[in-house]
C-alpha cells in the first residue's frame, strides 16, 4: 500500500520550472537480512492488528513476497534501470534521535504519528504552505512530496546507534577551517560561495540526498557501464564494469573515479580520487575519502541504496547510511539550468552592497560598525529574505 500525504503529481507545471532552475537562495550493507528479519518482526505485528498502517518497506515486493526475483536484462545483469528519486526519505533524519536506541525502525505507533504528519513531517511542512495569494519565489515554496511513507529512524545505520562517529583532530580542524557555503558571507572571492551556489556539484552523497526540490536519479545500464544521472547538479557518473582499476592517484575529480561490479543482484561501486573541496554528511573529507555503494532493486519501484564512509583522515571509524529510491508519477530528470536561474550570487551580492551601504551610514554618524559575522545572529544582511510584495518578481510572466 501507499500512503498519500496529499493527492499530488510529483511535477506540477510550476515544481516542474522550478526543478529546471535553481532561482532561489534557499538551496540527505549489510541490510538485507537485518531489515529481512525488523520487515518479518513488523509484518507478525501488522498481521495481529490487521487495521495498523503498514509502513512502505514492508511492502517492497523482496520482503513482502518471497518468490520475488529481481527482473534482468536480456545481458543477464540485475535490471536497475529507471528513474527514482529520493522524496520519498523526506523527514527521516541523517543521524538517529536518541528515544530510538539501537532500533533502525519506527514501532507501529511512531509510524502512525509519522503518518499523521507529526512535527517535521511533510504533512506538517504542506500544511504550512497556506497563503495560496504570495507568489511562489523560492524552492520552499514548490516542496515535493513522495507518494510513500517509511518507517526508517534514520539514514545511518552503522554504527549500531545510527549516529555520525566523531571526527578525526585533522578532521575537526578542517571542519573548523572550511567555507560551508549559504552563510551571510563575507563574499570577498568566488571560493567565499559554495560549489552548490557556483553550480558545480553536490558530490556523490549530497547529490542524492532529498533536498527540497530536484531529487531525480536517472539509472542506464549497457553490458559493460552503469550510467547514473542526478538532476541537481546535472552531474552523470559513467561506472565501467569490465574490472579496470579506478583513475590514476595523480586524477581528482570532485565525483571521485567509479568502478562496478555485481555481487549477485546488488551494484557494487567503490568510489576513490577525490578531491578535498567537498564535504559528505556535511563534515569536509580529505581526498583519502572512499565510497562503496550499494544499489540493490528490491521492487518494480523501489531501490535501496546504502553507502559506506571510509575516510581515516576525517571519521575515526567507517560509518553506513541506507535510503531507498522510489518511483513518483510523471517524474522525470528535467533540464537544471543553475547558471540561467541562480538569485543566489545576485543576491548574496546585494546582501555585501547593502551592508556596505550600514557600515558607511554607520561611521558617518560615529556609531560602531554592524557585526559582520554570521555567527553574531544579526540578520543584517537578509541574504534569505524573500523581496517584499512591492518588488517581487513573477518567474512565470513573459518578458
């Protein structure tokens, strides 16, 4: 079964524009047999109270029927091919809270709070969207939602707390030494704006995750690659299969070099050469980062997809997090033309002018100058303040 949050088609002719250009300031292993055996555990449970709403792991067609087999191509390979998104993982949190210990799933009746669209849910964030009259000028405003709810706790899923394991000293020095991006500046050079702002590249993880819009993945098989290609930030990852090594050490790149291999029905990629530009769960990697990725099609409409983190330099342990890809009606990976639609520089630019403009104002009458910092809380810069009714701009009207 799937549980509606609302009646949508996941591309409205507006989300549809808004999936095309990023116009706004605003900008997530071993699993079979453990999430087998929490599906059979909830499945007894779900069977003892017919009426309980099933969350949508449950129904995958790999554990919900056992003669289930992975379809192939007509090479033989498992068949992955499809376009999925991640909006279906919108509200389930990156690191596990800590009510739900050690358990990777919701119980019967956390599930039905999440279901009933419980703080932070989707539910929660569609109801907020209330005043139908305000002209819809940020990616907040054309939130997707998925046509599915799961009863995941957390991405992480390693180690066994689903929390993020600490950092390295050179890792909390680098966190501590890195621009993350979308702060209230100062902007002084093109590096002071993340690769995000800059439009190019989310890497491999942030490329995935849910964000508020844009999330589809388009997968492409032939004999010999896998082809995966993300809407935001119109990256493709070519992933050869025939055994050859990754690119030599001397290559950087910021999506790494990708090798594949199949491990029965499961997409092996081992993911190396990557750059120190990035960051991954939101903490800066150093290049020593490796990936290995799991793509495994556990139903018509479904993929679960499950990454481990190895990189010594930054995490004192490896560490796991899983998310499963769905299907959307009419969803497709659209045309996204950051350069064409990208406020965020103009803005981040009237943001530095503006403050320019309080801080001469400020010396002139002898007051102290505005504290720049973001950090501060001052706001002074209203990078992400939608412009007032007076000077909001229809994106839809023809020029």
């Amino acid at each position: 079964m799937r549980t509606l949050e609302k009646p949508v088609n996941a591309r409205t002719p507006f989300a549809g524009l808004i999936a095309r250009s990023r116009h706004s300031a605003l900008a997530v292993l071993a699993l079979s047999a453990g999430l087998a055996a929490v599906v059979q555990s909830h499945a007894q449970e779900a069977a003892a109270e017919p009426r309980a709403a099933v969350a949508a792991e449950q129904t995958a067609a790999a554990f919900a029927r056992p003669d289930w087999r992975v379809p192939r191509l007509s090479w033989g390979d498992p068949d992955l091919q499809g376009t999925f998104t991640s909006r279906d993982m919108g509200g389930i949190p990156m690191e596990r809270p800590a009510q739900y210990g050690a358990r990777r799933h919701l119980t019967s009746e956390e599930f039905r709070q999440r279901l009933a669209g419980g703080a932070g849910g989707l539910a929660a964030l569609a109801a907020n969207q209330q005043n139908e009259g305000r002209l819809q000028l940020s990616a907040l405003d054309s939130a997707e939602t998925g046509t599915r709810t799961f009863g995941y706790t957390s991405y992480i899923v390693d180690p066994e707390d689903g929390r993020m394991p600490a950092l390295t000293e050179e890792g909390r020095q680098r966190q501590a030494a890195t621009r993350r991006g979308q702060a209230n500046g100062p902007f002084f050079t093109t590096e002071d704006f993340s690769h995000y702002d800059r439009c190019i590249t989310r890497g491999v993880t942030g490329s995935i995750l849910p964000s508020l819009y844009g999330d589809a993945v388009r997968i492409v098989q032939s004999p010999t690659e896998v082809a995966i290609s993300y809407e935001m930030l119109h990256d493709t990852r070519i992933i050869p299969l025939d055994g050859r090594p990754p690119a030599d050490p001397g290559v950087r790149q910021y999506m790494g070099s990708s090798v594949g291999r199949w491990e029965g029905d499961t997409l092996v990629v081992e993911t190396t050469n990557f750059t120190d530009r990035l960051t991954v769960g939101r903490a800066a990697h150093s290049e020593e980062l490796r990936l290995s990725e799991r793509f495994t099609r556990i139903d018509p409409e479904m993929i679960d997809y499950a990454v481990t983190v190895h990189d010594p330099r930054t995490f004192e342990r490896p560490w796991t997090f899983r998310l499963t890809l769905t299907t959307q009606p009419g969803y497709d990976v659209l045309e996204y033309s950051c350069h064409e639609g990208n406020f965020f520089v103009a803005n981040a630019l009237r943001a530095e002018k503006e403050y320019q403009r309080r801080a001469a104002e400020a010396r002139a009458n002898g007051e102290p100058i505005p504290d720049r910092s973001a950090a501060s809380g001052a706001g002074g810069l209203s990078i992400y303040e939608p412009p007032s009714a007076d000077n909001a701009v229809d994106i839809n009207a023809a020029e």
